[in-house]
C-alpha cells in the first residue's frame, strides 16, 4: 500500500518572521522560494536539502491570529450589547445587557489588578449561575489570569485541598454560599482576597481586611484592555471530584475554549444562534456549565442565569416566563423539573442533558408532557467538557418512535474536532464498531485534555499513543455513534464477563412505580461480583421485588438479572449530581451472597 | 487607566516537548514548577528571570492536536458513511455515499503519488461542482499537496498566467469543459498530466501521453493514510481575478479551512447541519463554494452538486426534487431561477447569496414568490471566503417587514473569528459605527489572508498594524453590521465627494420594469466624475430616462441623481459573474459631459 505522509524535511519549516536557517550544500544547489513563502526580503532563500532532496512543505498566508477568549469577548461586546442577561436570585430578578455586562468585565479586568493578582494568577470563584460569575468568565482569562471553578458543593477538605493546589490567590464568592466558604478560608495557603458578591439574602459578611465587596470594587476600578496573544497559554482550571484519589485538575487553554465553544455553538450539538434565549442549569462552578457561558453570548444569545433559585418550579417558571428555547442540566434536574413544567406553554426547542446517562423513560415522558424528547450529550470535565451529542442522525428521521427513543438514549456522534475509539481492557486492541464489542472510550481532539496539571505519582490520562482515557466503557455502531455501558468502576464483574449497571438502571427505570434506581456489584465467592438493584419508588406506590424482577426478565440476559433488590429512600448523589455508587458499595459491602 | 497585558517574560515559553531554556541565574533562584506544565522529568525546572522577576505564563495541559483536513475527513468517513451526493450531468444524476466517496477519496490520494506529484506539489482543478471535485477537495490537502482550483471562467492568458505562477503539476479537467483547457496546457509549462473526469458530453479526448483517465487510474490506485501534522501548512489555493493587474494567489491553510468550516457551519452563519440537504451553485472552481464543500460534509449534511448544468431552470428542479434545504449562489442566479421556483413547493431553509450585493428587490421578490428571503452574506476570497451574513439581529424580530428588508441588504454582522473596522481613505484613522461614516473596509482573523502567493511588486494586502485591506467602501452600525458602499474603485467622486454606485443601483433595480441596472462614473471636467445609469430593461417592457430619474429622485440626494440614463441589452459581467464596471467605464469613457 502506497503511503502519503510528508517526506521527510530539512528540520523545521520557518516560522514566518523566524530567520531561515543556513544553507546546506545540495547537489542541486538553492531552490528560489517567493519572499511570501518565509523568507524575509535579503535573507537566504529556502534550499533543497543534500541528503533528502526534498524542500520544507509550502506553507498557507493566512494571518497568525490567535484564538483567544478576549477575542470572543471583543465579538460580544462589538456586536450584540443589546442581548440580555437575567439573574434571579431571592430578591428576583436583576436585569442587564451585554453592553453593561462588557463594560463591567473590562473594570473587573481592573480590580484583579487593583487586588494585584499574579499575571497567571488563579481566580477562584465560589458562586451560582450569574451575571457576576459570568464576567469573571472573561474578565480573568482575558487579563492573561487563569479562572479556577471551586465547586460549591464539595467536601470542605477537597475545597481545601483544591484551592490549595491550584495556589488560588482570590476567592470571588456569592453572598448565598459565604457560609460554606468562610469557615475554611484560614487554611487556603495562598488566598489573600476574598471578594462577596452580593446575590441576596442576609448572610453575614465577616469584618476581615480579607473581605472586601464587589461592587464596591468594581465602581473604584478602571475598565483594561484585553489583549492575550499566546492561544496556548492557560485560561481556567476544573478540578475533577473523583471518587477515588484526590480531586484532579484540568488546565484548559484559550485555544481549546475557543475551539469547543464553536463545536457546541454547531447545529449538530446546541445549535446556539442569535434567535436563542439560553438558560445553563448546568453550574458555571463544575464543567464550564458545558460551554454554554462562553457559547451563547459568543452568539450573541440571550442568557437566562438562575443563580440560587435551583428549586424545580422556580425553573420551570424560568424557562415559560423568559422564553428559554435552550436549556442543559442533568437528569435529576429534569426529573425534578417535568412536573412543574408539563403541559405549560414553553419556546424551547431543545433540552440538553448530561453528566449521567438519561433514562429513556425520562426522555420519553418530556416528549409526551413537554413536546420534545431530551437531548443527551456526553462529555467529562477532560473533554471541557462536551464530546458528543444524540442529535438524531437523518438516517432515523422516518424510524418508529421506539427506535428513535433508542437512539437518543445513546451518547451519540462525536462533534467534529473529536475523534472516538473503544480499546479493550486487557489486549488494549481497537475494537470494531459493530455496537456489540465493548472497551474504554478514548478520545483525542483540540479540546481533550492531555495532562492534569501536577498530577499524583501514578496518575496517567492519556495513553502512548496520545489518546485520552475517559474510563468510561462504550460500545460504538457502525456509524460511529457512542453507546456508554458504564463507568469502568461501576461495571459488574460476573464469573468473568462484564455487566453493565446502567443497562439494568435504565431497564428498571422504565418501570411506572420506579422514580431512580441504581445497580451495583456486591461481592460473591463463587460470581466474584453480582449485581444488587437498589431501587426508589415513586411517593404513593408501593412495589415489591417480585414486580421488580418480573419487569426485567424479559429486557434482560437470565444471568444479568440481579441477585436481589433492595427499596431505598433516595441513591445517594456525588458533589455534581450523579449517583455515588461509591456510597452505594460500601452501604451493601457486606451484603449476603445468594447461590 | 491600567494596562493589563501579559509582563514581560524571560524568552519564549518553550513547547510542551520541547528543551527547557537553560538556566539564568536570578536572584530567587529557580522557581519550581510541575513537571505537567512544561518540564520533562529530570529536566531543570522553569525559573525566575533575573531581569524580569517573572516566571512564563502557565500553559494549558491540552491536547497538541492539529487542525487539518485529513481531520474533517476522518469525521466525515466515520460517522456520516450514508449521507448522499447527488452529482447533475448531461447525461442526469449521479449518486453516491459518503462512504464510497470516501474509499475513493483516499485511492485519490493513491493516484496523485502513482501520477509522482511532488511532497507539496500544487494540484490544478478545472470543472463543475461534482462528487470528483469533492474528492480533490480532500485528497489534495489530506496528503500534503496544494489543491488549486482554476476558474473556468477565465480568460486563456489569465489561466496560463496562474497555472505557470503556482506550478500546478496536474490538472484534472471535466470533459464538459476539456475545449477550454486543451488548447493551453502546452503553454502551462510545469504541467505534466492532464487527468479528464468524464462529466458526460462527447468533447473529443486527445490522444497524448499527458492524458490519463479519472476512472481508470482510481481503478488501479491503492488507498492511502492521510495524516497531515501542520496546520498552518498550505492546503489549498484559488486566484482573485482583479480588473486590474495580474491575478492574485490566494493560500489557506489547513488551520484556516478547519476553523472556516466551524465558522460557516455556525447558526448565525448558514447553519449546517445533519438534518440538511446542501446544494452549493456557487461554484467550487472559484472561493472554495464558500465553504459549503467543506461544511456541509463535516456536519453530515447530504450534497447536491449541479455539474454542469447551471441552467436556471435545471438548478429550480434540483431545488424542488432533490429536497433542497441550504443553496447558495450569486444574485444573478437566483435572478435567473426566480420564475422557475415561484410557486413550486420546496423544502428550503435558507438561500445564501454573495459575490455581489443582493438587490433588496430580488429578496423581496423571494420572500413573495418563494416564501423566504434571500440571506446575504459578505466576503471575498482573501477571507476564504465567508465573513459575515445578514441573518437578522433579534432585535429586528419584530419590526416591519420595510426595516427588515434593510437589514437583510447589509452584508451583515461578521461572524466570531472576524473582526472588522471601517478606516478612513486618507487620514487611516478607524471611522465612528455610526452607519454614516465610511471607509475601507478592513478585517482581522484567522480565516482572513496576511499575504498573497509572491506577488507582484507593489502589490500590499495587509496594513502596517496586520489589518486585510478589502478594497470595499463600508459604514457600519453601532451593532457592528457591516453596510457595503461600494468597492473602492467603483466609488464616483463628485466634487469632492464620493457618491455609492451600489446604492444608486439597488435604488433603480427596485423599480419593477428594470431587469438589471449598473451606474459608474464618467469623466466631468467640473466636478470630476459624474454618474451615469446603465439600465437593462425586463423583456417586452419599455422604459425612459424620465421613468428612471423619476423613480430614484425621493430616494437619493439631489447631487447624486445620475446626469444620464443610458438603455443597454446587458450588463457585461466579470468570469465570476460579477457587473464588470471596468468594461462599462471603458465604453463610456467618451460620455459627453452635461452641466
């Protein structure tokens, strides 16, 4: 087979305004290059090299323009000032534009330097969705400061352990939260400056010559210029709560943000545009609410931020009264959302879920109640942290519904700028994409992380070959479409083949009565592992195990049904929502085996 | 006001992978940073400057991946194997899949290395929009060599002219259009095979050793990896054909057609995605067909390419049969196709329309007759070549349907990735966005060129400050929309002052007897230039100058009202089917003057 690689060259190709390097004596002797092609006018020309004969590949005139976040910003601020940002918060709703908003991020660009923030500084911030955190999106990175997410709903010593690891030098917090960041702000090393930003309620602001108050801050400050010049320096920080180790932290560039908020900007993922009102669920303080801040004004679509009022009906009321036609947040959100929302008239046009698999059943039931199906994405915080989407490919576009429900329980299509493989566990071979072989997902794309920064000894993301391990464990179709399995952790390992925790989940979910349930392996002597359902029924029902099992004889293989269901009050859920089987394992270690 | 760039550091930040700087002695000695941000293991740390007391900016952990067109292609061949092409020709329609297109697409690449095209050897194209053309599109670049797409529509010196001046060592050429090229090859003096795509027709094929068949050497063609590793390696190049001087050459890079196709894929932009169905008419032999070539297969949307039938009423079939969604072209083909899809039922979305300024009346005439108007978009082929579109600000939702129509006749906003100033002909200061204050036209961006390949001397594309001068007279709103005035050399300078030629003729064209209108100016020995309408009138219509005058007179000042009305059979066109006011200015030089 022929092979089409470049040939081999003589070192490395200039960089235009690099000199050109010496000549080398070829038996051919200097080969002119135009002056556009590198050379400066008076320098040497390119040559052919004596040894390959060959001469640098040509090189494109386009400009070197990098991709930076202050560059969206100016795109913003240039051009959709009179898109509106609605905050709501205990005291209602504040109201801005993008106009005020940039003229507010250019101050806040001050204040980090009135506080006398490093030049690579890192900027925590402690808040909900608002307005105010949204500047600190852009005002930090765009002043060359790198943005670090502190996760409101963590451990107080993974808070700690965090802060101190990033080298936080500010913490920028909601009044709402102080209470959770305050007591532990003595033991983050490096933090001198705490900034209370005001979202309501009644707080105590303690008097520290530590504290001082945003607003205040920002009314002193005189509005910076953005000017970032390097796509490969850092922009922000999330650190991922893992269940085992300590929490790992993922360094993002202004090149990767740049580059995934356009591939979630497309049709095939959000499809954000300037018709959009975008409400983010999905917390600004994990997972860069899945690009969605930076996305949508980079749209120049309006912003919903529901700040504290996290309460299922204070969102429902959100999307009908501001006319949301794009949302995302996790399942849970949505289970808790569907009551309050079904049957009220709405503009949205897509929901957009993740951060754990979407029950089918959930999808569906928002298609019968609310008038379209949910849109499931996949992604982790590695991959900044959307990778792929359910968007319905063309091909299903006259299948029945159940096929079409089927399809949109998968994590989908890669978005173009991520590449998917599955790789078996133990021959670490690629495996075929027939959606029955199963392995771990690796990706590799402009916006997957290849390192975390300053990693425990022993933790390794990527692999040799230069692909990122997700460990999640997947199946893919023919056409490329990603189906999880599960979590590698949470796989249950049965007489030496694998069964999948979500499979039966979803499976049980289905059933009327069931509100969550959650399946984990507890141990065996003779299976190694068997699977444990732990289940959740609705308020009102009652249910028995029987019903249970009877529900999933028939979508189930005989040696995958669980050796035992146990009725619990709720699945206990992780900082960032998700089911902690973790919690679940330890709860049922010593769970009596069954033969 | 405080500055809040980068400070200065010690040199450059040196590459992940790359040899940490050596040693500087400071005065704090070194400073220890992670291995994961730079340093290899056993390698010296980074360390504080002496000079600077600084220490590098922290860089990103993500992944080193490249932008490049081998990468789209993977996307497209993965994932979306059952999209459709469907390829119009004499002898009717071609079909084919993604998936056939691809494994084609890689022996393509087979063929240029049994054909021994050099490393970087520039790959001349002639012909239609066509599934070939669309394997060349990738194969070229995905293999390291330069695609050049002649324009058909040239003149024969100008083809011998840009063929000699990129080296183009191959030419593969529709039979349809075989007539044009033949005659010249021995002129074209670095092109060693002529490789003839059958398109149908029966154009004699010469018998000669140059000469190959498309088909026959696919058949006994192997295929190849792709693996591009430098984005900002030349992957493609098209000719600007000016009214005056020698062409100019063009050269993207793989970095700027990547983030082109993000960038026309966009909502705000044409909106591609896998639920579309895309028919470029612009051609594909000239300004890449604005990227839909390459947007469309990357999001997964089926294509229609129309071959060589341009036919307006073959392209309105298409339009209606093939289930359409996106199209695009210039005015005058949607001139053209106006009375053949009036009525018809269509499943059209969107119709893109550039290259020259679409007449108001001519989107108005869509909205009416065909249900939606025309979408404008602005750009040139220095800008690869989309920068901006009039898809409508939400802040027009909703006005009347008169501000609409205004809006929708501006080029638009730029799209994220442009960014665009309007700078004053003399004193090059940046002019107010007060849509009344024009100027040069002048972009910024990654997809925007620095340079043209080895120009002529004298000819300077980029300002001092690395702005793209575009030639175009523009104002633009406070929104940052861009209003095109004219294209600098076409601007009448009348006392003084500079009248829109642009303007006068959109003015005229929205009275209903006029087919096409063009104004220029001719010679005035008062006032330096004066206006002169050259009017085509529709067929079985008679028209006077006093219809004329009359219609324009409430709509433009007094001293812009043309001196004359000249009645002409047809407006002369450029070989991109531009109004060529070169040629009018020519044959009116001798106008006599009028008081």
């Amino acid at each position: 087979m022929l092979t089409a690689g470049l040939p081999p060259r003589l070192g490395a190709v200039p960089r235009r305004g690099e000199p050109v390097p010496a000549l080398v004596a070829g038996a051919s002797g200097p080969t002119p290059r135009p002056a556009s092609q590198g050379g400066s006018p008076g320098q040497s020309v390119w040559i052919v090299s004596a040894v390959t004969g060959t001469i640098p590949p040509m090189r494109g005139l386009m400009q070197d323009y990098p991709l930076t976040i202050d560059a969206i910003f100016r795109h913003v601020e240039q051009h959709y000032g009179d898109g509106t940002i609605a905050t709501a918060g205990p005291g209602g709703i504040t109201r801005s534009t993008y106009a005020e908003w940039a003229e507010r991020t250019r101050r806040l660009g001050g204040v980090l330097d009135t506080l006398g923030i490093s030049a690579d500084g890192r900027v925590g911030t402690f808040g909900w969705n608002s307005q105010r955190h949204l500047e600190l999106y852009f005002a930090a990175p765009s002043t060359g400061r790198v943005l670090h997410t502190l996760n409101i709903r963590l451990f107080p010593e993974q808070l700690t352990y965090i802060a101190n690891h990033a080298e936080d030098e500010v913490v920028f917090v909601d009044r709402t939260v102080l209470p959770l960041l305050w007591p532990l702000v003595d033991t983050m090393k490096t933090v001198r400056h705490v900034v209370v930003m005001d979202d309501g309620g009644d707080n105590e602001i303690p008097d520290d010559p530590r504290v001082s108050d945003y607003e205040t801050l920002l009314a002193e400050a005189s509005p910076v210029d953005f000017h970032v010049t390097d796509e490969n320096s850092a922009a922000s920080m999330c650190y991922t709560s893992g269940t085992t180790g300590n929490p790992k932290g993922v360094v993002y560039s202004h090149r990767s943000t740049w580059l995934h908020t356009m591939g979630v900007m497309a049709p095939n993922a959000f499809g954000l545009g300037i018709q959009d009102v975008a409400m983010p669920v999905v917390p600004m303080f994990h997972a860069n609410a899945w690009g969605i801040a930076q996305a949508a004004p980079a749209a120049g679509a309006s912003l919903v931020m529901p700040g504290s009022m996290m309460q299922p009906q204070a969102l429902a009321d959100l999307i009908v009264d501001e006319g949301v036609t794009f949302t995302a947040g996790v399942p849970t959100i949505w289970q808790g959302v569907l009551p309050h929302l079904a049957g009220r008239p709405h503009k949205l046009r897509d929901i957009g879920c993740g951060g754990s698999a979407v029950p089918r059943a959930l999808s569906e039931a928002y298609r019968e109640q609310v008038g379209l199906p949910i849109l499931q994405a996949w992604g982790m915080t590695e991959t900044h942290p959307v990778a792929s989407s359910g968007v319905l490919p063309r091909r299903y576009a006259d299948a029945d519904d159940e096929t079409k429900a089927a399809q949109r329980a998968r994590a989908g299509t890669p978005f173009l700028g991520v590449e998917a493989r599955i790789v078996d566990a133990e021959t670490l071979e690629p495996q075929p994409w027939d959606d029955e072989a199963t392995g771990e997902l690796q990706v590799r794309g402009p916006w997957c992380a290849q390192d975390y920064y300053n990693p425990d000894a022993g933790v390794v993301l990527s692999t040799e070959d230069g692909w990122m391990r997700t460990g999640d464990v997947a199946a893919m179709d023919p056409y490329g479409s990603i189906r999880i399995a599960d979590r590698t952790k949470d796989l249950i390992k049965s007489g030496g083949e694998w069964i999948s925790s979500v499979d039966l989940e979803n499976a049980i979910m289905s059933h009327p009565k069931v509100k969550e349930a959650a399946v984990v392996g507890v141990p065996h002597p003779k299976w190694d592992e068997r699977p444990l359902a732990c289940v959740v029924v609705k308020e009102g029902e009652t249910m028995t195990e029987q019903e249970v099992l009877d529900h999933l004889r028939p979508q189930v293989a005989k040696w995958w049904m669980p050796d035992a269901v146990e009725f619990i009050d709720e699945v206990p859920k992780t900082s960032v929502g998700k089911f902690s089987k973790k919690d679940l394992r330890s709860r049922f270690a010593e769970f009596p085996a069954r033969d």
